[in-house]
C-alpha cells in the first residue's frame, strides 16, 4: 500500500474519530476494552478493522494533543499488525519516533502528514508480542519547531482489543 493511501486511510479514521458525524454510518465502533478500542470502517475495497488507544499521560503537560496509537488490519490488501501513531502534530523530518516499553524500542521510519508507520512487518510483530505483555508504552516525537512530546499509553485491555479487531477482519 503506498504512503498517500496509508495517510488518506488514517487522515479519514481521525477525522471521522475526531470531529466528523457525517461518515458515522461507515465507522462502527465493535467495543471497548479498558483504555483500548477497536473500530470497523466499511470502504468500497473491504473493512478495515483496528484497535485504537488514546494517551494516559502526556508531556508537556500543558501542550494537550489529539495523539493516537494504532493497530490496524486491512485483510483485503492482506495486511495485519500494521502500527501507526499520530500526535497530533506535523513530526520533524530530523528527529526519530520512538515507541518503547521496558527495554524494547521501536523505530517509526515514514513520518507523513502527521503520522508515523513502521516499515518492518517483522518489527510490527515484535511489538505486538510486547505491547501484550507489557502494561505501558511510550511514544516519543518531535514537533516541526525541534520540541520532543512523549505519549503514555496503558496497555490495559490490548490483548482483548487486538484479537477483537483481528477476528472482526478474517
């Protein structure tokens, strides 16, 4: 799938997610789990399912955001485990995004439109065994004026998020 589709899908789920009550028929929302969610969009190419979780804590403080982190399945461009993040913000092109939990650290490699994606399917795996096992993970980034965020976010109820969004979409 290429970048402009990857950032039209995600532009669309936020937009819907955030502020718009027009598309509400297509976007089905299957369930809730503790600090994680998992909705269903209804495209013409098929559903597209994920889990989605919203920061626990966010630093600065005072710079409150519309950050999200992702977990998406698109089965009819058999794509599975597929992670993205958004901040809120325009990422700089110089700095990393950077997921960690305990010792393990993920990479983000596209930055586009105000989300990052990884580009290993393999890495994606990886962290979804750690995103089950652990209890927290931590998303950091850099706005476009060089100034690092960090997005806290419970692992509670991920593991009944994502096998919810995965057996929605197989």
């Amino acid at each position: 799938m290429s970048i402009i589709k990857k950032y039209l899908l995600f532009s669309l789920i936020v937009l819907i997610i955030s502020i718009s009550k027009t598309f509400a028929g297509d976007l089905k929302k299957v369930g809730k789990f503790k600090d994680w969610e998992v909705m269903i969009i209804s495209e013409t190419s098929g559903k597209v399912c994920f889990a989605q979780s919203i920061p626990v804590l966010q630093a600065p403080k005072d710079n409150k955001r519309n950050a999200r982190l992702f977990v998406t399945f698109r089965p009819s461009e058999k794509i599975s485990n597929e992670i993205s993040t958004t901040a809120g913000y325009e990422f700089n092109k110089k700095n990393s995004v950077l997921a960690t939990s305990g010792n393990n650290k993920f990479k983000f490699d596209i930055k586009q439109q105000g989300f990052a994606w990884m580009t290993s399917s393999k890495k994606e795996n990886i962290m979804v065994k750690v995103m089950k096992k652990g209890s927290r993970i931590m998303v950091a980034g850099y706005n476009e004026k060089g100034s690092q965020t960090i997005d806290h976010y419970s692992l509670l109820g991920f593991t009944k998020a994502y096998n919810t969004a995965k057996k929605a979409c197989s």
